[in-house]
C-alpha cells in the first residue's frame, strides 16, 4: 500500500514518500506490522493492553505506557517521553500483539520504570518534526567534515533528531576506540544542538541505511530480520559454497545473514550421509572422497595414485563399501559400482522464431562471390558481338 504523499511529480517523474521511513498511512515503512487481531474483540470485563509501540526514524522500536487511554490506533503520530524533552513518532501496533511483542523482548511492564505517552502529536510538533527530519542530511555531511578536519578514524553513517528539536543522535562505525570529546564540542558550537553520539556494528548500519542485495531484493536486516545471528564459515562449507570473500559478504563487510536460513536442513540431510574425509579401501588401491551432491545422493571419488579420474558412487554404495571395510574386507575397485551420470539433454524452451545467435551480429556480412561472377557473365555476353554467318 503506498501513501498518499508517493504522487507523481514533475515530468511524469514519481515524488517520492521522501520520509525516509515514516510516513503516516504506514505504506512506505521497513518492518511494517500487521495486526492480525484488530477486528476482533475483548471478553467482557477486559481492559485493553495499556501499552503500545511506537516507531521512530528507520527500524528503531520502543515501547510506551498508555497511562491517559488515549484512543490510538495505527499510523497515528504521537509525542513520547524522552530523557529531556520529548520525541516524536509513530504508533505501528496497538493491543495484544504489544503484550506478545514486549514478552518476546523481555521488557518490563512495570509501571514505575516504563515511559509513557503525553499526547497526541499537535499540528505544530508535526511541523518541528518534519522540518529538524528535513536539516539531517545537511547536517550529517558538516559533522563529516567536522570528523575529517580532526583526522578521526571513524564514520558518521546516520543522525536522528529528537521530536523536539533540541538533541540529536548520531551514529558511527569504527574499528577501533575514538576520542570524539572534541568533535562532540565542535558539533555543539555549531549546530546549537546537544550531541549523542552513539556507535553501531557494520550490520546495524547497514539495517539503518537499506539497499538492495546480490539476490536483487531489499536487504532482509532492513525490512523484516530483528535479530543478527552469528555466521561462520562453516555454514558455507556446509553447503558446498565457494568460500570466495566477495560473493559470501553482504553490503555491510560481514557473512551473509542468508547463509543461516537453509543450513538447518543441510545439516539433517548430512547426518545419513558419509563425511567429507571417507576413505574406501579397494583391491586397486586407496580411494578419496572429492565431491558430494546432497540432492541428489550422491558421491564422488578418486584413486590415490589416479587424482584425474572421477568414479560417482551413491551413498547406498558408499555406506556398503564401508560396512565391508569395517569387516577387514575389500571391493575388488569402485569401477564395479560406478554410475553412469550422464543425462540426455532436455529442451526447456524453444525460440518460435528459430534459434537465433547472440553474437550473429558481430562478425561482418560476408558477400556471395558467386552473384558477383554471374553478373560478370552476363555482362560478358551482352557486349559480345554475333558471328556473321
């Protein structure tokens, strides 16, 4: 569902929600909520859940008391208690399903430490929150500078203005400690503002900024994924991946979270299947496993003394040479149980206008000669003369 601030804008061009993250119809948002028990109804004698959750710039979620019941529902702009001040955001879930998502996060529901809600957000918080949302980039790329001039070894990746305007949080990757105390001076005396400066992993600041991955999708960390669990190299070696750095690290530096969401079922396929280091003992000689093909179950293995020979063997066969192993007895050799692998090839698809060559236009034309020597001849036989008779 888009908003209805994503119209169309000059030239045909589209305008865009331009709120990075919070516009009010809850279209354009990362981690969009779906509320799957709004239409249905309390037991008599319930109380609804005094507590709901608010959203703030990108992904950031608190959760806060409802202590005047206000009637609030989705998408509504509300202004929160702060540590001094006050800020600004959006409700995503109201309801139950805040019981579930505070018990699921282990948060307290106790009133005494819980912040609360003041109010519906006035007309004019509205526009102090849009116009400090608006100074965020201007004022990202000055502290840039600011950073650069100091010669400090870190990066200013996201700012994040408090509602009220007077605070404003910027967050920033190194990979060693730094001393900001003089660039948290520099940026007061010059944005007028109180300065938090607050640092985040590689995944969180990619989570905070989003883009596209190699799969051609949304990063998973920037629309859906809360939680950043560990990844390993084994995870690949699990799968049979190329540990090739480029194509296993995602946009923020690290393993791909991806790497995690199918190793559970490669890993229940790999209890029933022999090791990667099985070694079959044959009358011809020692055997190697090279290669294993989970789906398909199937192995492949090679001759100490012949590493260019591949023979494929199934995981039954494999599981029979070694049980005979174990009994102190060998197979004569694995060509007795190697299987033929090749396919027929199947067509998928056919072109129906014929099966044209991608590179058909780069080698030039060639010219018939032979149009051009029966030109010649009849032109030879035009100019001839007829023989007197």
């Amino acid at each position: 569902m888009g908003c209805s601030s994503c119209s169309t804008g000059k030239d045909g061009q589209p305008g865009g929600c331009k709120n990075n993250g919070t516009c009010g119809t809850d279209g354009c948002n990362k981690l969009t909520v779906f509320d799957w028990l709004s239409n249905m109804s309390l037991p008599n004698g319930e109380k609804p859940f005094d507590f709901v959750e608010v959203r703030f710039k990108n992904s950031r979620k608190e959760f806060f008391k409802n202590g005047e019941n206000l009637t609030l529902s989705i998408g509504d702009v509300v202004a929160t208690q702060a540590q001094s001040g006050h800020d600004i955001g959006m409700v995503t879930l109201t309801g139950e399903l805040v019981r579930v998502q505070m018990k699921k996060k282990k948060v307290s529901i106790s009133a005494e430490e819980s912040p609360k809600i003041y109010r519906k957000a006035s007309q004019k918080d509205i526009d102090i929150w849009q116009r400090c949302r608006g100074r965020e980039e201007e004022i990202k790329k000055r502290a840039r500078e600011i950073a650069i001039v100091l010669k400090l070894q870190m990066k200013i990746s996201d700012v994040e203005f408090q509602g009220d305007g007077s605070k404003a949080t910027f967050y920033y990757t190194a990979e060693e400690r730094v001393d900001f105390r003089q660039l948290i001076k520099d940026m007061a005396k010059a944005f007028g503002l109180r300065i938090e400066m607050r640092q985040i992993g590689y995944r969180q600041e990619a989570q905070r900024l989003g883009g596209i991955g190699s799969c051609g999708r949304e990063l998973c960390c920037s629309t859906w994924l809360t939680d950043f669990r560990s990844v390993s190299t084994s995870a690949a070696r699990y799968q049979q991946l190329s540990l090739n750095p480029q194509k296993l690290a995602g946009q923020c530096g690290k393993l791909k979270c991806c790497l995690n969401y199918e190793l559970d079922t490669y890993l229940d396929a790999l209890k029933g299947f022999p090791g990667q280091d099985t070694k079959l003992y044959t009358e011809k000689g020692l055997a190697y496993c090279q290669k294993t093909d989970i789906f398909k179950g199937l192995l492949w293995f090679t001759y100490k003394d012949e590493p260019s020979n591949w023979h494929v063997l199934s995981k039954e066969q494999v599981t029979e040479i070694l049980g005979k192993n174990r009994k102190k007895e060998k197979v004569a050799s694995l060509e007795e149980y190697a299987i033929d692998t090749t396919l027929e090839e199947k067509v998928v698809f056919e072109n129906v206008v014929g099966q044209d060559s991608l590179t058909r236009f780069d080698q030039p034309k060639r010219r018939n000669n032979n149009n051009k020597n029966r030109n010649k001849k009849r032109r030879n036989n035009k100019n001839r003369k007829p023989k007197d008779a």
